[in-house]
C-alpha cells in the first residue's frame, strides 16, 4: 500500500497545547491542591527572579536562552502543583536545561551556585523574601546559602535533585524542546515593513528605540500567563502592534492589508487585541495581594537546611533509572 503522506508542519511555534484563560485562574493543578491564585502568581514571580538572577547576572546567558527556561518553568508549573515541587528545584532544572537548548551550555555546579547565590534574591532562602522577615533573618538566610556553597554534600545531594528534576521537566513538557521564541516574528513583522511599508513606517522601525521598546515588550509579556495561552508567534506581532499604541500611531501596513496579518495570517484582530491587552496589563498599578498564606507550601519549601526534594518521576522514568 502507498504509505500516507507526511503531516503538514506545525504552523505554530508554541509546540505545546495552550490553556484557556479559565483553566489557569481556577483549575490548574496547584489551586486544586488548595494554593489561592495570589500564592500561586507569587511563587511563579520568585521562579521567574531566581531565572533571571542566576542566568543573566550571574551565568551571563543571552536573553533568549533565560526566555527558554522561563518557557520550561511555566509550561511545568501547568501541568504540576507549586505544593508538591520544589520550585527552587524546578527553577534550577529548567535553566540547566535551557542552557543545553541554548547552545550555551554551563556546567552542573555552575548553574547550581548561581541559583544558590541567587536563592535569597528570588525569596527562595530560609528568611523569605531578603529584608522582608528582618535584616537578622535575611543575614541567616545569607550565611545558609553561604554555607551551602561551601558543602560538597549538600552540592552533591542538589546535585542529584536537579538532575532528576530535569528527567520530570522533559517528561512534562513531552521531550518538546525545539522552540520559536516570540522574536523570530517580531523581527520577520518589522522587516516586511521595512521592505514593503510606507516610507514613514519604514523609518519609525529602523530607530533602534523602538525595536529595542518591542524587544522589553515581549520580555515583560512572560511576566503574565500569555505564553501558556497563545502562539507566542502573537506575541511577537502583539509587541509591534503595542509600540504603536504606546507612541500613538496607527499598526504599519504591508501591501494593503496590516502587517499582522501578512506576518501571521491565522491571528484575527481580536486576538491581536488581546495579546496588547495582556502585555499592557503588566504595566497597570494593582492592589498588594492578600489573604491567607498557603502555609503547608511554604513552610515545605522554605524549611531546614537540607536540599530541596526533587519531584517524584512518572513509574516509566522510574523503571528505566
């Protein structure tokens, strides 16, 4: 028999099966094992600050290789509970892989004292958040982690941790690592305005400020849920379409017809829309979070000077281990 034509390839570029914006107010794994919302939107900030401490101020990353980890980060955190992961586990895990995917691969015990080093920054130490239990628990928590760095057993015991939690992140994320970040689209829009727009839209993207105002658009949009809910190739049009609104001038078009949609022919200008709403949403003044601390998870996570556990595998990485 003639065997069947090959799949047509993915037009997307989030390899992954995205989430409404319901499932991730109400129903993610974490507020069904009793986390509030506001706990749950705290602990993804602090993996978020240990990622960015750890890969660009203390392992010299590029912004696309931390963008990848934080990628790695979310998509787990979807399908895993904040209660029963170490997110200073995970958040290690999906760095030292995104290292690997990066092409800038640093060594294990580098990626370990990074993120040990920037533990306390990330509200991850034994005093919380730095200067926020007190400046003597913060000099506690700074002379842990100081005590950490300089124990080959406890390196050694995170070590092991790390390694098993990056076998649950490949498994989580379905071993699906090739990914199109969002700049790849926000690049391939400015460019067909720069060869097929106006003169005037031609000139506003080539200043340097305003590509470089997208690129801290996109980077801003991972500190909302908006990579686990669209095509990040959205949120590279979405950043151009949110520098024109920012600056007050009408979306460039391309042969007639917005350059959006030339870029992205599958995006509707509702969902461009929303992608620009979600960006701006980072920038709008809100209310300091309340209520209840989900104290099990935090004490759980915050307790004692031992490594962090690493999160149970599925049976099948068990049985090959």
């Amino acid at each position: 028999p003639t065997p069947p034509p090959p799949p047509e390839r993915r037009r997307r570029s989030c390899p992954w099966p995205t989430f409404t914006d319901a499932q991730l107010r109400d129903d993610t794994p974490s507020r069904r094992d009793g986390v509030p919302a506001a706990r749950e939107k705290k602990f993804w900030r602090s993996v978020q600050v240990l990622v960015r401490s750890a890969g660009q101020e203390a392992l010299r990353l590029s912004p696309p290789t931390v963008i990848t980890a934080f990628l790695f980060a979310a998509r787990y955190f979807a399908l895993r509970s904040y209660a029963r992961n170490d997110r200073f586990v995970i958040g290690t895990a999906a760095l030292f892989l995104a290292t690997k995917v990066g092409d800038e691969p640093r060594a294990l015990e580098a990626v370990l004292r990074a993120c040990l080093a920037s533990r306390d920054a990330a509200g991850m130490g034994k005093g919380g958040k730095a200067g926020a239990k007190g400046s003597a628990a913060a000099a506690a928590s700074a002379s842990e982690t100081a005590a950490h760095l300089a124990d080959p057993a406890y390196l050694a015991s995170l070590r092991d941790a790390v390694l098993t939690a990056e076998r649950a992140l490949l498994y989580a994320l379905g071993f699906e690592l090739e990914l199109e970040l969002p700049y790849a689209a926000f690049f391939g829009g400015i460019d067909k305005v720069r060869r097929a727009g106006s003169p005037a839209d031609a000139a506003f993207w080539a200043d340097v400020s305003h590509v470089q105002l997208g690129l801290n658009f996109i980077n801003d949009s991972f500190r909302t849920q908006l990579c686990l809910m669209t095509d990040w190739r959205f949120i590279g049009v979405g950043a151009v379409a949110k520098v024109c609104a920012h600056v007050g001038r009408p979306c460039p078009e391309v042969e007639g017809k917005p350059f959006w949609a030339a870029q992205c022919p599958d995006l509707t200008a509702e969902g461009l829309e929303e992608v620009v709403r979600t960006i701006s949403s980072v920038y709008q003044a809100a209310p300091a979070a309340g209520g209840k601390k989900a104290a099990a998870v935090e004490e759980a996570e915050e307790a004692g000077a031992a490594p962090p556990a690493a999160p149970a595998l599925p049976k099948e990485v068990e049985a090959a281990a």
